[in-house]
C-alpha cells in the first residue's frame, strides 16, 4: 500500500467533510445535467461516418452505413432520452433529431418525436414526421403524418421506378450510396414550385410543397404541375449542366426526362393506383415537345435548340442510351463536382454515348447531331 501524497490527502479529507455537510443540512437542488457530451457523442459520431462515407462510398448503401454507428453514440442518445427535460436537454434532442435523419436512422428520430411529444409538443411538432423506404427518406412538415407520407413514398417509389424502365440511371444521389430526401410541407397555398436542393453536404433533397395530403392530384385545383415538379426536379438530381455560373443546358435537361417520365407513366397499362389523381400528360408531355419543335434544329445556343437536341438523340439512339452514358460517365467519375453534385457538359454526353451505344448508325447519327448542334450560329 503507498501513502498518498499530501495534498492529495487533504483533498480526500476536505471531500469526506463536504459530502457529510451535505447530507446533515438542506441539500441544494442538484444542478440540471448538461447534456452537451452526450449530444456531441452522438452528433459527432454521425457526421464522422458520413465523412467518411463521402469519401470514399464503395459499394455500401445507407441501410448499412446507419448500422456501423458506434454503441457509445447510440448509447448516448439513450443516457439522452432519460435525462429530465431541462431547455438544454430539449436542445439538444432536436439537434440529435436532425443528425439522426442525415443518416438515416428514422428509429431514433421517433423515439425522439415521442419523448418530446410527453414534454415540448411544440418542439415535437416542429420536427415532423419521417418516413424511410431503400431508395428515399421523407420528411413530412406543417401537420402532414406518417399516413400522408405514405401516400407520396408510393408516388415516389412509382416514378424512381418509372426512372429505372426508361433511362436506368444507376447513380441517384450525389454521394452514392445515401438515400435521397424529399422534404414535404403541407401549405395553404403553393407559392414556390418544387425544386431541388443541391447545398446539403451528404445528400440530394428535393423541396416539395402540399396543398392537399390525402390524395396526390396534379394538377392542383389552381393549376399547379405537382407530379411533372416531383419527375423534373428528379431531373436535376441526376444531372446538372455546365458550372455554376452557366446552365449548359438552358434548364432543359430536366423538363426533358420531366415529361419523358410523366408521359411514360400516363401510357401504363394498368395505371399506377397511386396516379388515379395525376393527369398532368395533357399539358406536359414528350409528344407536345416534340411536335411544337418539329422542324427546330438542334443547338446549344438557347432552350429550344438544346431541348430539340435531347429529343432528337432521344428519338434516334433512344432514353436507355442517355442514362447508359451517364452511367458511364458517373463510372468514370472525371466530370465537374459542385459541392458533390454531378455537373455535366454537352461534350462529355457525346463522349459518353459514343462509348457506350454499339450500334454504328446510332453512333454516326450521334456525330453528326453533336456537329449540326456546334456548327450553329453563336456556337
Ligand atoms: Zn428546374
């Protein structure tokens, strides 16, 4: 046995004294936790696998990324989720709320909504509901429930779906592998249209108003394409054109596979039971396009001429070829990155088909739309 130091002896005697005065008199109450470590044990923990995710994605999707969270992190929400609800505390669920939907883990999200639901309904509320299904997560906000969002995911999983038959892009969100979000809000009025949210660090979301949360129509009664918005903005999730400061495209390329995907879906047989509300093909459709177009040469210079050039490689080498050249060149990976979103130019599109389509009048029709679509005036 070793004797203690001095100081230190002193120190334990001085604790002993204190502990005894404290139980003899009136004991102060005791200081609310701080739940900051336990918050920042669990933050942390997911954004360092999201880090490291977005580093180097592999072949893992989120159902298993969300698994490898460390015991100790979910550990800690649950030290968290007992701690009587002091403001901090409630803080602190919040911000856990949050870092449990960038990764998926719509679990703790409930057990979070629910502790909060007994002690801050306000707080609760604030957060919404979640709804989570292997390609997409949703974030239902301003009263819409885990009923309504299940009414979207089946229009969701419906056009993904549409997607995979007509293109086959195999990459949807910016960092592979991670789920997309929708974020829907129920609003008395639609003011902003749907669109794409490209600023997130680990995954695309797409902003998406409701006026009406039990049934999926689309038109709205006031006019608005809601089911053409939710298959253009998916456009822009697969792919952006140009840099940041000039749209290649002329913002083209998603109204484009847009009324591709809404016109595919309005000939299937039988209809989709989730679109019996959706009839947005008689005002946004490929055949329109293309007949308002016909005649329209193929160019970069403005929307018409860079839209009538999709639609004429559409029509000569076909949709599943324009998603065979994006894959191909996502597997390259060498294309521009803004903020991990996936830039694209009209240059590599050729590059891209003319690698992947094999048949060679597909592949001299190719050529020679790119040379008609660069050799006009202002190219
Ligand atoms: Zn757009």
């Amino acid at each position: 046995m070793q004797f203690l130091p001095r100081p230190t002896l002193l120190f334990c005697i001085g604790a002993v004294w204190l502990a005894c005065v404290a139980k003899g008199g009136a004991a102060p109450a005791a200081p609310p936790a701080d739940p900051s470590p336990l918050v920042q044990s669990y933050v942390n923990a997911v954004r360092k696998l999201n880090e490291e995710h977005a580093r180097r994605p592999g072949k893992t999707n989120e159902d298993a990324l969300k698994a490898k969270l460390p015991r100790a992190a979910a550990a800690s929400l649950e030290k968290l989720l007992g701690l009587d609800a002091s403001p901090a505390v409630l803080d602190g669920l919040s911000e856990c709320a949050g870092a449990a939907l960038d990764l998926d883990r719509t679990e703790d999200f409930d057990k979070i909504r629910r502790r909060l639901e007994a002690t801050a309904p306000d707080r609760a509320k604030a957060l919404g509901t979640t709804l989570s299904r292997p390609r997409f997560q949703l974030r239902g906000l301003r009263g819409l429930d885990a009923r309504h969002l299940e009414t979207f995911a089946d229009v969701m999983d419906t056009v993904l779906a549409a997607y995979d038959d007509v293109f086959g892009f195999k990459e949807w969100s910016k960092v592979p592998g991670k789920k997309l979000r929708v974020r829907i809000h129920l609003e008395p009025k639609i003011e902003k249209p749907p669109h794409f949210a490209p600023e997130l660090p680990f995954h695309s979301e797409i902003d998406f108003p409701v006026v009406d949360p039990e049934v999926f129509r689309s038109p709205t009664a006031d006019g608005k394409f809601l089911f053409y918005g939710l298959c253009h903005e998916l456009g822009h999730v697969i792919a952006m054109w140009g840099d940041a400061r000039r749209e290649e495209d002329h913002h083209t390329w998603a109204h484009y596979t847009g009324v591709t995907i809404v016109e595919h879906l309005a000939a299937k047989q039988p209809a989709p039971a989730c679109l019996a509300q959706v009839k947005d093909r008689a005002w946004r459709s490929l055949e329109g396009e293309r007949k308002r177009l016909s005649g329209h040469a193929p160019g970069l210079e403005d929307a018409d001429a860079t839209l009538a050039l999709f639609i004429q490689i559409h029509d000569r080498v076909g949709p599943g070829a324009v998603g065979s050249a994006i894959n191909h060149l996502d597997a390259l990976d060498q294309r521009k990155r803004i903020g991990r979103v996936r830039y694209y130019t009209f240059d590599e599109l050729r590059a891209g088909l003319l690698a992947t389509v094999k048949d060679k009048k597909a592949k001299q029709a190719i050529v020679d739309l790119f040379a008609q679509a660069k050799t006009k005036p202002g190219q």
